[in-house]
C-alpha cells in the first residue's frame, strides 16, 4: 500500500498450511481499472516497471490531494468519515460475498446500523467534549448529550435484538461469525477513526506529521525495495526487504524531523482546534504551549566533538517526532502485514479496486489507523494535560447554585495565589 509498503508489493500465495479450501471463500478476482491513457502510455515498458509508474502517478495525486485536505483546514473531519465509510464498506463486502452465497438475511442491514450506531457513540462523545458551550445554547442538543449513553445503548441493543431474531436454523455458526466479523470491523476502522478526529482536535500538526511519515516511509521504503531490494524481510510478503526496510526507517526520520520544524512555526497547525460559537466556525489561535517554542539544547559531550556545536536550537516537538518516526517505521508496517494474512486468508490481493495500482482505500491506511492509535496513546501519556473544554462543559450542565459554589472556591484560590486581588475590607 501507498502507506506502509516496505518493498516490493507481493502477491498473494495460497493458503497457510492446514487451512482446508472449504473454510476459504470464493472471491471474484480483482480487475485492472488503470485509465486507458496510462495503459497506452505505458504500453510498451515492462510490468514491473509498469506498476512502478502507475503507483507512482497516482501516488503523486494522492498527495496533490492530501495537502489540498490541508488547505481546507478542519472541514478534513469530514474526510475522515469519509474515508471511514469507505474501509468499513471494503472489508463487510469481502464478509457479504461469504454470507449471500447462504442466502442468509439481515447481514448487511444490520452491519451498516450497528455502523451508524457506533458512529453515533463516538461521535456524540466528541460534541460533548468540544462543543459543549454551543450545547447549552440548544434545547435538545441538551437532552441528547445528557442522555447520550443511554441513547446509544438502547440503538445498540436494538440491533442486537434484530441479529437474535435473524438467526437461521442450520446456519447459526456461520451468522455468528459474521456477527464477530462485522464488531471486529468497527473495532478496527471507527474506533481508530475516532481516535484521528481526538488527534486533531490537539492541534493539526498531530494529524498531519504522523500521516505525512507513514507515507514517507511508504514511498521511501518502495523505492529502496525497488532498486536495492535483496534480502526478504518477512516470509509472511515475501517481496519485502530488509533494504527497503532500513531505507525507509532512516529516511522517515530525516523526514519527521525537518517537517515538524517547518509546521512547528504556525499557529495554524500547532493551536488546538476550537469551536468558536460567536462566529459559529472551527478556530486555530492561540498561545504556542512550549512544546512549539523554540528552545537550546546542550549536546552530549562525544556529539560535541563531532559536530564541532556545544548547543542546538529546535522545538521541542522535533523531538517528540523521532519518537514518532520510529514507530512509523519499525512497528507502523506490522498493520500492513496483518492486513496482508487477511487478504491471503480469502486469497485477495487487494480490499478492492477503488484505486489503479494500489487497490482500495483500506489496503491505503492499514497503516494509519495503528498509527492513529499509537499517537493518541502518546499524546494521553507524554503530552496532554487536564482539558479545559471538558470541564468546562461539565461546569455549564450543573445547577446554579453549584455553579456559584465553583465560582467562589475558585476565586478564593485565585486570590491565595495573588492572581485576583483581595477582596476589599466591607464598609463599616
């Protein structure tokens, strides 16, 4: 994939051994739908080199687009629903082709609600969290995110129902595993999608660096495959090497570490994304923490000798983007050779055909969502601090006269501390 490719791409072989045919469906081939001016343009090369011009046109237009989602700003929230729908649609129609061919009811049905369900779940946490000032403005915003567990247990539960009353006799194992295969597939894509919108909302220089090292790391680590690939890496892509591995990994982070110092200098991509009710928009101003402050730093002593520098300048957050890097590189591809076993298991090559020379969207970011997870978990441990915006919305949905216990304890700390004057003597 154009995300987490360390190699040459492989194609699928049979199946591991032990597996019967019987338990492995049948999926339709996938077909070349590369436009026909490529294929008369390049017509005359050979295949490898081939595939290696069509993956890299439109390798170069999906990045025109990536950066074109950047110019948009916040609106990419809705890419990344987008682009949710999409690998969550990929992976049920692999699992439908199995179901249909039992004739079975309710399958799909109920794999796009339990989507929809889900959706509503995370997604009604985010607006309790960050929209929690436009909320209390809105009468049944209010009765929805005070009840909005409730709301989503009771969808859920619905459907459940819908999967008990579905069941077929004699096909009760098989409906049962498509069950576990359509909550395996909202675990994967809307849990980690979800986890790209909590991402953003910290600002979107930590959505835009680790997508931007996944797909350096993926080009660089093709490239080093391509031309210098000797040594297999894994028996699991046997066309993968240990070269383009290694190529990769340094190359990332060379990468990550010169592209956080140009975005660190923006306001635009290291301020928090806020909703500002006045104007009704998405906000990105605000104070620079001191992650992207530039600061020195003293260089160890053998460091010192051969550099010929005693201190360096940089932001902090260049530092945090080695951290960043490597796991891009070295633990990042282990979500492209699971999604590799999966498609070797039904004997795929691709999750489908969306796009020429690199197959669907999902075989795009089986590399992003674990990286998607992994800086969530990074900025929870090493970054993040308490949030304002959530108490705040906690605040707002309390009684008044709790609200004024708040406000008082509040301004006698304040005051302690020297921030807030005194209170004046009262007259005698």
């Amino acid at each position: 994939s154009i995300l987490c490719r360390l190699g040459l791409t492989g194609e699928p072989d049979g199946e591991a051994d032990g597996d019967s045919k019987a338990d492995t469906p049948e999926i339709p081939t996938s077909v070349d739908n590369t436009p026909q001016c490529l294929n008369k343009a390049l017509e005359g090369l050979s295949s490898r080199w081939r595939n290696w011009w069509i993956r890299g046109i439109l390798s170069f237009t999906m990045i025109s687009g990536f950066f074109l989602i950047i110019y948009l700003g916040p609106v990419m929230l809705i890419i990344v629903m987008t682009v949710q729908i999409k690998c969550f649609q990929e992976i049920i129609t692999i699992g439908y082709r199995v179901y249909h061919s039992y004739d079975l009811p309710w399958f799909r049905t109920l794999s796009w609600y339990f989507l929809i369900c889900v959706n509503y779940f995370f997604y009604g946490e985010t607006v309790a969290d960050y929209f929690g000032v436009l909320v209390q403005k809105e009468e049944p915003l209010q009765f929805l995110v005070r009840y909005h567990r409730f709301i989503s247990f009771t969808l859920y539960l619905a459907g459940f129902c819908m999967f008990v009353l579905s069941l077929v006799k004699k096909h009760y194992r098989l409906q049962f595993y498509m069950f576990a295969w359509t909550h395996v597939t909202l675990l994967i894509v809307v849990t980690q999608s979800h986890l790209v919108i909590q991402n953003l909302f910290e600002g979107m220089i930590w959505f835009i660096v680790p997508i931007s090292i996944v797909i350096c790391n993926d080009i660089m680590a093709y490239l080093f495959g391509f031309f210098f690939g000797r040594t297999p890496l894994i028996k699991l892509s046997p066309k993968k090497t240990w070269e383009g591995f290694i190529g990769g990994f340094l190359s990332t982070v060379v990468f990550g570490f010169i592209f956080a110092y140009l975005l660190a200098q923006y306001q635009y991509f290291v301020c928090p994304v806020e909703y500002d009710s006045e104007t009704n928009r998405f906000a990105v101003e605000c104070q620079p923490s001191e992650l992207f402050v530039m600061q020195e730093y003293r260089l160890p002593a053998a460091l010192q000798n051969v550099l010929r520098w005693k201190t360096v300048k940089m932001y902090p957050f260049q530092i945090h983007s080695v951290a960043l890097s490597t796991f891009a590189s070295l633990i990042g591809p282990f979500g492209g050779f699971f999604a590799s076993g999966f498609k070797r298991a039904f004997k795929i090559k691709d999750f489908a055909n969306t796009i020429p020379g690199h197959g669907g969207i999902m075989d795009r970011f089986d590399c992003q969502y674990l990286m998607a997870t992994f800086v969530h978990v990074y900025i929870a441990s090493f970054i993040r601090g308490p949030n304002p915006s959530k108490v705040l919305q906690q605040v707002l949905v309390l009684q008044p006269e709790q609200q004024l216990s708040i406000f008082n304890t509040l301004r006698s700390h304040l005051q302690d501390k020297g921030i807030l004057p005194p209170p004046r003597p009262e007259a005698q």
